[in-house]
C-alpha cells in the first residue's frame, strides 16, 4: 500500500492574482471611503456657497445702492431690498411671473434673491431655504420664456444641487448642524 499524504494543511496553498490582489483593493476601498467621508461637509458647503452665490448675485443686479445724509454726513449703502426701475420693468414686460402682478413679483423676487441665498449659505433653515430657492428657480424658468439651452442646463444644475441638499441636509460645516449639537447635549 501506498502512503498518499492527505494532510492539506502542510500544502501551501496557491493564491490566485485575485486571491492576492484582494485585500489590498479593500484597504484602498477603506481609505477612499475614508477621505470621501471626512470630505462631505466640504462638497456640502460647497454646494450650498454655489447656489448661493449665483442666487445673491442675481439678486444684487436687481438693486439699487443708495446714500443717505445724517448729522451733515453722507453714508452710502451697497444695496436694498428695493428693485430698481429697470427691474419694475423687466418684471412688467419681459418676466410673465404666473399669479402674481409684476409689482409685486418684482419686489418678493428681489428679496427672494438676497435673503434666501444667506440662509442658505450659512445654513440656517437650510432645508427650508433650499426648497424655497427650488421653487424660485421653477418660477424663473417658467416665467422667462426665452430662457435659451444653456441657461435651462444652469438652473437645471441649480436645481439639482437644491434637491440634494433639501434631501442630504445641510451638512457638517453650517449653523443648523451646530445648533442641533447644542440641543441633543
């Protein structure tokens, strides 16, 4: 008879490439997954400074700045909450603003415009200030209607990037995140 070694355990087992390559593809997916997460509450602010920004700076051509004299001294301001006379009328004959008269249109679109983007820069009410600048980015695409492709494409990035953080919140880097720490003490 014989002796055939059946002990498996002395054999030194052969690795495939695969068998091999697989534990280094797992620390690499460990460490991606690592950094994207301590890079979230970056790409989150970032989006919301994006949106933002485009939002107030559209706002800002809207406005006036003006001045006013106190004690002999004047004093200049950047800007108001009040449309200019070229806004009244872009609002009265270019923009068609659904059920709203243009007045009127014109002076909650101005505001709209500087006040929601703060908020949501900052992250205040963030969630809120996101969907209310998502109805305003659908109430401007709907009311010019000579919107061209490349403009809809921005609002549509716009849009989109309101989507996500009305759904995905406003992240580490913002006021709400730290006033929800301060609660749950």
């Amino acid at each position: 008879m014989t002796a055939t070694n059946t002990n498996t355990m002395n054999d030194t087992p052969r690795h495939s490439f695969w068998g091999r390559i697989s534990p280094i593809l797992c620390k690499a997916d460990a460490l991606f997954r690592d950094a994207a997460h301590l890079l979230t509450p970056v790409a989150d602010f970032l989006a919301r400074y994006w949106v933002a920004s485009v939002f107030f700076n559209s706002g800002l051509t809207k406005t006036t700045s003006g001045s006013f004299t106190l004690f002999g001294q004047m004093f200049n301001y950047p800007l108001s909450l009040l449309p200019t006379e070229s806004t009244l009328t872009l609002f009265e004959y270019e923009y068609q603003v659904p059920l709203l008269p243009s007045t009127l249109a014109a002076y909650l679109g101005t505001a709209a415009e500087l006040l929601l983007p703060v908020f949501l820069f900052l992250g205040i009410g963030t969630r809120y200030a996101a969907l209310a600048l998502f109805i305003f980015n659908i109430v401007a695409v709907v009311s010019y209607p000579d919107l061209m492709g490349a403009g809809l494409a921005q609002h549509q990035v716009w849009g989109l990037l309101l989507l996500i953080t009305m759904c995905h919140g406003p992240g580490k880097l913002s006021v709400d995140y730290l006033i929800n720490r301060f609660i749950h003490r």
